[in-house]
C-alpha cells in the first residue's frame, strides 16, 4: 500500500499486520499528500510517480527496503523531464517512462544507464511528440499515445518508432490524435479511447481505423466523445467508459446506454465511469467519480448498488485478491468485504496503533506474488 504522505506499508491480509513499514518517501516530501501512481515490475520492485508533478521517479527496492530517486539532477539515472505520465516495463525487462516533453525514458534496471526516444526529423521512423502516455499489449507491443500528434508503437525487431498520426489529406490515418487509452481485443486490434474524438479502432490486419462518435440524431451512437475507461470482458462485452456519458456496451455498431437516472435506483449512480473491473465471479464493477458501488446485473440489464456499510461513497480503486477478497480505496481508509461471510471489514488510521494505516486517503492497492497487500 502506499499512502498519500508517502507511507510504504507491506501488509500480511492473513493476520491484518503490517510487515514492512518505509517511510522514507514520505520523508523524501515532507509528508505532503500526493496521488502516487505505482507499477510493480518482474522483480516485486515499485517504480513510484505522481502524473503531472515534477517529483521525477522514485524506485523502491523491495528486497533490500531502499528507496531511491531520479530526476534531471541525478547522476546514475538522469531523466530529461521529472513530469511522468506513465510508467511500464518492456519485454526486454527495461522500465519505459513517459514524460511530459522528454519523449520516453528508457531504463535498464540492472545497468542503471538510461537512453532517450524523442521525435526528430527522420520522418515515419521517429517519435512523433515529446508528451507521451504508454501502453504495454499482449504481444509485447509498446504503445505510445501523444498529445494531439497520434499513436506510436515500438516492438523488439524494430529499431525506432513508427508515427501513427493523422493527416489531413488521407483519410485512411489515424482519425483523432489526442489519446486517453488503449485495449486490444482478443484478435489482436487496438481500440482507442480519445479526448474528444470519440473511439477508434484500429484492424491490424487491414491496417485500417474506424471511429465512433456521438451523433445527437442517432441514439445508437457513442454516448459522448471523451472516452476515459475501456474494458473487455469474458465474455468477449466491450465496455466503454465515458465522461459525464456514463457507460456504453458496443454490440456491432451499435451502442447500448447506460446513463444515472434520478428515477431508477438500479441506473449507474455517477456517469463518470473511470475504471471497470471484473472479478472472479464474472461481475463487474464500475467506478466512479462520486458514486457508490455499481455491480451490473446481467438478468435485468441494470446495475445492483449492495447496501453494505461503507466508510464513504468515493472510490478511487476496486481491486480482487487471491483470496477473492473485494479491496475498495476511500477518502478515509480501505473497505474490504470479505469473500467467506460477505462482511465489510474497514482499515483506517488510528492513532497509537503501529499496525493501523498511517493515512486515510488510499489510491493504489497491490497484491505481490507472496499473497501480500
């Protein structure tokens, strides 16, 4: 877990009790409260960043319970921009970071070098903006959405970055250049969700894009064309999230709705979806900005909102252990309901107490290879 002062713990959810405490990011930023994102890369490292800060990275060594930093003042690691948008790690085990106007850092975590892909002038075969957010497919492919000049992607047998971007001229280019996220089917296409214009699919066997936008005269179309969340279930049910569009199904080319209606209580309760899960069970769950939970009912078509007794409605994360445990981040500690007696269990700072949270505000949660949260 890592706490919005920067408290690193190590939890046993066997026997509730923190293993290992770190509280050296926290002492690293004077205990100021900060949205840390983290990826955990092959080795049970965290590769820590705040997006849109100018905190540059931190590295904790789990194994040796170290924690060390890098930025442009570093020596080892020099980044050439301490914004960081995303943080993924390559088949060929080196971390790749997306900066804001740095391009992307590459880091070989066992060398401690580090190398720069940024755009220049050769054409099709270079980096095509600086502003990067990343994305790691089933195949390897590293994915780079830009602001406003199209997607990039890099593989091992390639030596630089290919542009995908759109232009004017040719209709058969990328439609819309400003990105917000990626999925890939089980056919291998790519689906991308923009900052306004709408959902692009790109067929990687054609080579083609098809976008869908919202369009006022058809109420089969996309509901709105920010599209911030995007899921594939097992059932091979494509979930769109959108901002203030609620929730779409794509079924052909056809979009079912599902939006909050203040006379239906089994609508979606907030219609800022920014994260769908599914669990073990095969139901999914829908995050939101400022709603309580949204379970979707299949033989109604509806949305269940269980009445469990939760420490607050915002929710910033919902995430399944091995133990089918429900983990829910709040604004004031975690909620967990627990598989076996379908109890809420609540975690929260109590002062006086080493083996409480050291902070309510809880925005990330992990389970390590061992079990451990």
């Amino acid at each position: 877990l890592i706490y919005t002062d920067g408290t690193i713990d190590k939890l046993n959810t066997a026997t509730n009790t923190v293993l290992v405490r770190n509280t050296a990011l926290e002492q690293a930023n004077n205990k100021k409260p900060f949205p840390y994102s983290v990826m955990q890369d092959n080795d049970s490292n965290l590769w820590i960043y705040v997006t849109g800060s100018f905190l540059g990275i931190y590295n904790y060594d789990t194994h040796n319970n170290k924690l060390n930093h890098y930025d442009k003042d570093t020596r080892d690691i020099t980044l050439n921009s301490n914004v960081i948008n995303t943080i993924v790690q390559g088949d060929d085990r080196n971390i790749w970071v997306g900066t804001d106007h740095g391009g992307i850092n590459l880091i070989n975590p066992v060398s401690h070098k580090i190398s720069y892909i940024l755009t220049s002038d050769d054409g099709d075969r270079s980096l095509s903006e600086n502003s990067v957010v990343l994305y790691k497919d089933n195949n390897g492919i590293v994915w780079a959405g830009t602001y406003k000049h199209g997607v990039n992607y890099y593989h091992k047998d390639i030596i630089q970055f290919p542009i995908v971007k759109h232009y004017i001229a040719d209709n058969n280019s990328l439609p819309y250049e400003d990105v917000n996220c990626f999925v890939e089917d089980k056919a291998g296409n790519l689906w991308i969700g923009t900052n306004g214009g709408g959902l692009v699919n790109y067929n990687k066997t054609t080579k083609k894009y098809t976008q869908y936008k919202h369009n006022p005269a058809d109420p089969n179309s996309l509901s709105n064309d920010v599209v911030i969340s995007l899921f594939i279930d097992r059932e091979n049910r494509f979930w769109i999230g959108t901002y203030f569009g609620g929730v779409n199904r794509m079924e052909g080319n056809r979009f079912v709705h599902y939006q909050h209606k203040d006379s239906n209580p089994n609508s979606l309760s907030d219609d800022r979806v920014y994260t769908i899960t599914e669990d073990s069970k095969q139901q999914l769950w829908f995050g939101t900005f400022a709603g309580a939970l949204n379970i979707y009912n299949q033989a109604a078509d509806n949305f269940i909102h269980p009445d469990y007794i939760m420490s607050s409605e915002y929710t910033s994360i919902i995430y399944e252990d091995r133990d089918k445990n429900i983990w829910i981040g709040r604004d004031r500690g975690i909620d967990v309901i627990v598989n076996k007696t379908q109890k809420v269990k609540h975690y929260s700072n109590q002062p006086g107490n080493p083996n409480s949270l050291i902070a309510n505000d809880v925005n990330r949660i992990l389970q390590d290879k061992n079990g451990l949260s």
